[in-house]
C-alpha cells in the first residue's frame, strides 16, 4: 500500500500548523508577542525615551493591576483605556510576565 501526502495528510498538517500557533500555548513567547504592539509607544523594548512612560522591568503585578485599570477606567487615560480594552486577563497577565523580563 502506498502512503502519500493526500487531502487527509494536508490535513493533518495544517492542524499540526495550528496546534502550535501561540494561543497560550507557551506564556512567555504568546506575552512577547502581544507586546511588541506595546513597542511602537513604549518604545523599543518598552524603555521609552519620551514621556510616555517605560514599561520594561516593571513588577508583573503592577502591569497587570495598571491595564486592568485602565480598561475599566479606574485609571484615567489618553490611549490606554482603548489600548487595554483589546485584552484579556489571561492575556494581560501573559503580557506582565514578559514585560516584567525585559531589563
Ligand atoms: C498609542 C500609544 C500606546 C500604545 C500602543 C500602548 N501604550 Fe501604554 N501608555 C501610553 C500612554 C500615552 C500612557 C500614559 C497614560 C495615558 O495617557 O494613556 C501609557 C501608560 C501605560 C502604563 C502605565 C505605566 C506607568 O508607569 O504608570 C502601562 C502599564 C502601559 N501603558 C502598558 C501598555 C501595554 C502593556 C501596551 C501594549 C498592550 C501599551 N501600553 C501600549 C501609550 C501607549
């Protein structure tokens, strides 16, 4: 019998592909990439040069407890109540951690 690549194993590997798509998958690299959208104001790496404040560093707690004060408007805010209305908890807490790493 002949075994090749077929309909079914192009499936299988589109669902192998999907399988490790950063959904949570791996914390640390799924938090890496959510912030790189961060970047584009926090600055390269989140050490802001200006007067938005750097983010890098920081204790993983008070990244967590800022954005969720932010997205529920405890915190008052130009952009980041917008920004942290797009996230989750799970992924805010991704995020913290990776940021909390960044010297
Ligand atoms: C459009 C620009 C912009 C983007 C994108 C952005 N921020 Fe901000 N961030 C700001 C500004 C401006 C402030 C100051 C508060 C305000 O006015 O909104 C701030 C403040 C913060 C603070 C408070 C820091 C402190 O020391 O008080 C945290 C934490 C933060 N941002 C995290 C993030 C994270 C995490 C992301 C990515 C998910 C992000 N920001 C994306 C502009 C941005």
């Amino acid at each position: 019998m002949k075994l090749g690549y077929g309909p079914a194993g192009a499936g299988l590997i589109a669902a192998a592909l999907i399988a490790v798509a950063p959904v949570g998958a791996q914390a640390e690299s799924s938090g890496r990439n959510l912030a790189l959208s961060c970047f584009s104001c926090h600055g390269p790496a989140g050490k802001s040069p200006d007067s938005i404040p750097a983010i890098n560093g920081k204790n993983k707690a008070f990244i967590v407890k800022e954005m969720i004060g932010f997205r529920d408007g405890k915190r008052k805010s130009t952009v980041m109540q917008r920004i942290a209305k797009g996230y989750s908890d799970a992924e805010i807490g991704s995020l913290a951690g990776y940021l909390a790493t960044v010297k």
